[in-house]
C-alpha cells in the first residue's frame, strides 16, 4: 500500500456506489439552457445572455440564480421547496429547506458514473516523491462504519487531529457519509487548544495519528492528545492511525484504526456504507478560528449551500476544467483545506492534491518539484510561502517544468506587489493569472477574487477585485461611533476606504457559533444591523475594484494563521510575575504579520527579562500554537491608558511599526509619559 511515487486515491466504481447514486439522481434543471457555454449551472435561468448579465442577476434575483445552480450543481435526494429563508439582521440564516441530500454521496459516489478511473486525492507525503494508493469512496465507508459501530450516532461531533492525509480527509468524509459534525483541530495546535476546542465542541470522539511529519520533523500528535485528555474527560473513544513505524502507548479508551500494518480494525468493515440523508442545514462541521475576544469560536457550517458555495468557487475561481489537478497547499486544519483541498474540489470530481510537507522541505523547489511531478494545473497557496521562496531566489523555480499551471492563486493575507510580480513573472512564466481571492472562515468560500466570472478580464496586482457571483459587498464609514460601537452609513462612492460588509446572504456562509448564537449576532450583524460585517477593512478604487487594506479588530494574521492578541494575552497575564500585557501585530517581511507583546510585571517581581522572555514564549507555544509565540517581548512599566483606564493600542500599533508621526490626537491619555517611556523601550529593543 506504500509505494515510492504515482500516489493517488480513486474515486472508486463500486457497484454499491453505483446503486446509492441512482437514489440520489433526483436532478433536475439540467438539460435546457442559453448561458450554459459558460456557466451550465445558470441553464435554468431563462433570458440571461452574457456574464455581466448574470452576475448581475445572481444578486438582483439571487434566489433564481442560488436555486438554478444547487439544482444542477448538487444531487439531491429530495428537492428543497425554499430557496432562502434569511433575515441578517437576525443573524438567521437558512438555504435550500426541504431539500435532503449526502454531502459524501456528493463528494465520491457520484463521480462513480462520469469519471471512475479518475484519481480523487494525491497526497504528497512529507518525505518528497512517497506517495499512497487508495480508494477514498471504501475508505471513507469503512470509516463510516467503524464510527457507526462505535456508537457515533447522527448529530455528534468528531474531532479529527490529524496531518493533511488521505485518511484525514476520508475521517471528514465518513463523518458527512454518517450524519455526524466534524470539527478538525489543526495539528499545530497544542494540548491545551485541542483541549479547548474538544470541550467546547462536546465532542466524545477523537481520531489521531501516532505521530506526525512536517518538514522532516516528527511531531507527536497521539502524546498531545493524551494530554489534552486530561482536561476532556467526555471523550469516550480516541481512534489511532499510524502515519510513521513508531509504536505509541495505547490507553484503555484508544482503539487502533487503521487497515495497514497489521492493524486491521479497519479491514473489518464493509466497503458499503449507507449514507445518512441529511438535511440542508444539518451541521456539518464546525471550525474554530479566532475573534477579538480571548476565546475561539466555532463557526458552524451546514450540508448544502457550504457545499454548492465551496464547489462553484473552486470551478468558477481558478477557472477549473473537469481533469485538472487542482493544488491547494493549505493544510486540512484550516477553512482553505476544507474548502478548496477538500470539499470543493471533490464535489467537482477535481484530482485533488494533499501537500503534508512545507515549502522549503528538503530544499526551496519543494513546490515547483511537486507541481513539474503531479502535473498540477492550478496552484493555490498563500503569499507568506511565496515571499519567502522569492528571497531563495529564481533558480530553485526554474529547475521544474511548471508548463501545466493554468492559474495561480494566494490566500489569507494581503499578497505585497513584489511577491505578486514574482509569482506571476517567475512562477507563471508570465503568462498564469494570479488570482488574489478574499475570504474568510465565516464565509466558507471565496467571496472577493479577480476573475469570478470572466476567464479574460483585467487583474491588477495584489487586489482581490471582483465579488463573486451573489456577493454583494458594501463599504460602510466607520468613522461614526454610537455607543461605543461602529455605525455608519454605506459609502456609495468610488476611490473610498471603509468597512467590508456583505448586504446579502449567500449560500455558503456560516450559520452561527457553535453553543453561542448571540456572539454570533453580536459579532457579525449589529455593528451595522442588516449587513455582514467581516471585520476587515477595504478600499474600492475608481473602477469599483476591491483590495483589501487589513482587520479592522484586535485579530492579527501571522504567515496567514489568524490569531486573536487576547488569546495571546491571555496566556501572557497566566504568567505569576505579569501584572497585565498588550499584544499588537506589525509588519513583518516573511509572515506578513509578526507577534509584538508589552508586558508589565507586577511590583517587586525581579527577574531576568531574557529569561522570562523565554518562559513566556514557551507558555504561549505550549497554550495555544508556536506560531502565535512573540516576536518581541517588551518590558514596560506602564502602558499608554486612556482616562478611563483602557489600554491605548492604537498607541502601540504606531510605536512598533516606528510611526511615531502617526501617533495622532494623544489628548485623552492618562499620563502622557508612559509614551515617551515606550518609545524609549521599543528603541532600545530594536
Ligand atoms: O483579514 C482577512 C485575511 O484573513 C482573514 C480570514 O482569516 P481566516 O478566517 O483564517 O481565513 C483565511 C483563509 C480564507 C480575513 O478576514 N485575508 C484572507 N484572504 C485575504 C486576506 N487579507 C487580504 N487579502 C486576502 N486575499
């Protein structure tokens, strides 16, 4: 089962699969149609000619629209009777009721009919060239019935804490073929985030490797899952795969998963696995991402319209072509590997590409190498890898025959003009598109993208452009304050700043925060009531194209992971010596964004400053993830407050990016002084 290249998964024609999908052939609106040249989906909708024509209809009439392409675009057990049932200001959210369906079934058996010998997964495993053959439709069924016959019952939520594998995603997949949530934990994360995540999710069951590799390094996942036991004490079971040699202590509550080396708990089960019929907007998963407030949320996504959202992006997008090999390097513990690595990718019977390793491992060409070797026709990655790969220089990409590559996408962060000049002069030899997309774990696909619906219009550099089709994006003044919380109108001009809010629904978007509907209002839909606020701010240039100029909250964005400077606080303030910490991003070359701290210790406390620095790195890496560790750690005796006692963290935004003009109005602080000492401080650190 471990061979030394060629990799793959196949989508598998079994004669099961075959007979689930005939139960599932309720599609209709397929055949009539007069924009189908370009967008089949749209065949129902009658008199629409051209794509300016429909893109404007898809939020004139988005019903139309939504309700043409999730009849084609899906199969359906049984056919939705209402399109939408939304109201914003109410954060409620509802698409395609009545309608029944297997998010699975959707993913593989389908495919079983238009393109059985095509491959669905290559997992280009970290030690460059190692590769693996399965069959994803009977290892995601075995799956199914393992879960099933340990008990997971509809409705219950999986954690998966696993490194980007075929049997990750077939965990995902088993859990959308049973009726049961997911809620992927990025393998980054340390116990006490994996605890956290467990426990808020209520989850009784875990799957796990025994240890993982990235980079070459072996990361012990199944002993971080052990210690986040400790604190989870609902977990019932914890499923263990082997992705290395190495033996790991089992414990009364782990079961040994996989059908490899001699483990066969797997192997028992049947390659047949019925699917649940699910509806619409069941649950099907949750993923927790930061806020500005110290705990992570978890966004909940449903069955149909995420999964429309996620499949039409990734088509209309990177202009996808049926047999393309699509490669998103985005981990699967991230919205990016679910959206475009999973799930997207797999309702449009894409070959999809499941990169574990990291850009730089064994050397620089890592990228290029796989993209000459898989074939890849659309490359999808985040502009953090791309800068750092620019420093390396052009050699390690010209190396590689890149001749495959059709489009080459960023995500995450903003992509800086240089990176994207040298992504697209070097990587794409000129001649690839770079499409800059724009999203959010909350909306569940891309929303904001160059060329959403026409393969030849205009790109400018590092702009994410173009709404997608039914996204209606509005920027909003944010200088108006009531009640301490921005308000304003829409601005209705071009060449304007403001804050990026959606005025309508659309299918893939989150539905609420899992056990917290009211943050869910709170956060998205009162700071301007009938809009979705994104928290990011934007500018809409005399064209009417978007780019997107940053968060507009405490979040901050290192090498395109999204942390809140709470949470870092959090657990800087957990330190005995401090007395209270501020943590702010600034700029950083490689990582876009890099992890500032202002710590200050309590009266009396005398210690080394090198040492603590250390220790507290060391809390932070070991609470939450290394990459949320500071960058700098400043010792202050007091931080600028307002005469109200809050902290000035604008203040501080400005002193570490060394902008000391832009301080501005400095007439409501406290005391002065304590500017001055920062300044002083920052100085000496640098
Ligand atoms: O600030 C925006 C930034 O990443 C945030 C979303 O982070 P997350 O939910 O982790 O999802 C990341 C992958 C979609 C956004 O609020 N962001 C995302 N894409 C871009 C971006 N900033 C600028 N340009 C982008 N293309």
């Amino acid at each position: 089962m471990w061979l030394p290249c060629g990799c793959t998964s196949k989508y598998v024609a079994s004669s099961f699969a075959r007979r689930t999908l005939a139960s599932y052939l309720h599609v209709s609106g397929r055949s009539r149609c007069n924009v189908a040249a370009f967008m089949p989906e749209a065949a129902g909708l009658e008199g629409v000619s051209g794509r300016a024509a429909l893109r404007e209809l898809s939020v004139s009439n988005s019903e139309s629209f939504w309700a043409a392409v999730a009849r084609h675009r899906l199969c359906w057990s049984t056919p939705f009777h209402t399109v939408q049932d939304c109201d914003l200001s109410r954060g409620k959210i509802k698409w395609f009721e009545g309608g029944k369906l297997n998010v699975s079934v959707n993913c593989l058996d389908r495919h079983v009919h238009t393109c059985p010998e095509r491959v669905a997964l290559i997992w280009e495993r970290d030690e460059r060239g190692w590769c693996c053959t399965d069959e994803l439709l009977e290892m995601t069924c075995r799956l199914g019935n393992l879960l099933r016959r340990h008990g997971v019952k509809r409705g219950d939520c999986v954690t998966i804490y696993m490194p980007t594998c075929p049997l990750a995603v077939a965990s995902m997949l088993a859990c959308a073929r049973i009726g049961a949530a997911h809620n992927v934990v990025f393998a980054g994360f340390s116990a006490d985030a994996l605890a956290e995540r467990i426990r808020d999710a209520q989850s009784s069951t875990v799957i796990t490797v025994n240890q993982g590799v990235r980079g070459g390094k072996v990361t012990e996942l199944k002993k971080t899952v052990d210690t986040a036991m400790q604190s989870c004490p609902t977990v019932k079971q914890v499923f263990v795969a082997m992705r290395t040699d190495n033996p790991v202590t089992m414990t009364a509550r782990d079961i040994a998963m996989e059908e490899v080396r001699e483990q066969k708990e797997m192997l028992k089960e049947d390659v047949v696995c019925e699917p649940a019929v699910m509806n619409s907007e069941d649950v099907l998963f949750l993923l927790y991402t930061s806020g500005s407030t110290g705990k992570p949320k978890g966004l909940v996504h449903t069955q149909a319209g995420y999964l429309l959202y996620a499949a039409l992006t990734h088509r209309y997008v990177f202009s996808y072509h049926d047999g393309d090999v699509f490669g998103c390097v985005a981990d699967i513990g991230w919205i990016t590997g679910h959206s475009y690595v999973v799930y997207g990718p797999l309702a449009n019977g894409a070959t999809t590409v499941l990169f574990e390793s990291t850009p730089i491992y064994p050397d620089p060409g890592r990228y290029w190498d796989m993209v000459e070797r898989l074939k890849i026709n659309q490359f999808y990655g985040a502009p953090t890898a791309i800068r750092l790969l620019l420093k390396y220089g052009d050699q390690w990409v010209n190396k590689y025959d890149r001749s495959t590559l059709k489009t080459l996408g960023s995500v995450g962060e903003p992509i800086n003009t240089e990176a994207w000049e040298w992504y697209h002069r070097v990587v794409g030899d000129g001649r690839c598109p770079v499409v800059d997309t724009w999203w959010q774990t909350e909306t569940g696909g891309i929303c904001i993208a160059p060329r959403p619906s026409d393969p030849d219009a205009e790109i400018v550099p590092g702009m994410a452009m173009r709404p997608f089709f039914g996204i209606n994006p509005v920027l909003m003044d944010t200088e108006v304050i009531v009640f301490g919380f921005l308000q304003g109108e829409v601005l209705t001009s071009n060449n304007t700043s403001g804050a990026l809010c959606m005025a309508q629904p659309w299918p893939g978007m989150a539905r609420t925060i899992h056990n917290n509907h009211q943050r869910f209002i709170d956060t998205y839909f009162q700071p301007y009531p009938g809009y979705f606020f994104t928290g990011d701010g934007a500018y809409r240039s005399e064209e009417g194209y978007y780019q997107i100029t940053g968060r507009l909250d405490d979040v901050i964005n290192v090498s395109g992971h999204r942390i809140g400077t709470a949470e870092i606080e959090d657990v800087v303030n957990q330190c005995p010596a401090v007395a209270e910490s501020a943590v702010v991003g600034y700029t950083h070359s490689i990582k876009g964004q890099g992890v500032y701290a202002f710590v200050v210790l309590k009266k009396g406390i005398d210690v080394q400053e090198a040492d603590l620095s250390r220790q507290l790195n060391g809390m932070v890496s070991e609470k939450i993830a290394k990459y949320a560790s500071p960058d700098f750690i400043q010792f202050a005796k007091r931080l600028p407050k307002t005469r109200s006692g809050k902290i000035m963290r604008r203040v501080l935004r400005k002193v570490v990016e060394s902008d000391l003009e832009g301080l501005g109005d400095l007439s409501t602080l406290d005391d002065p002084a304590a500017v001055q000492e920062i300044i002083q401080g920052h100085e000496k650190l640098l």
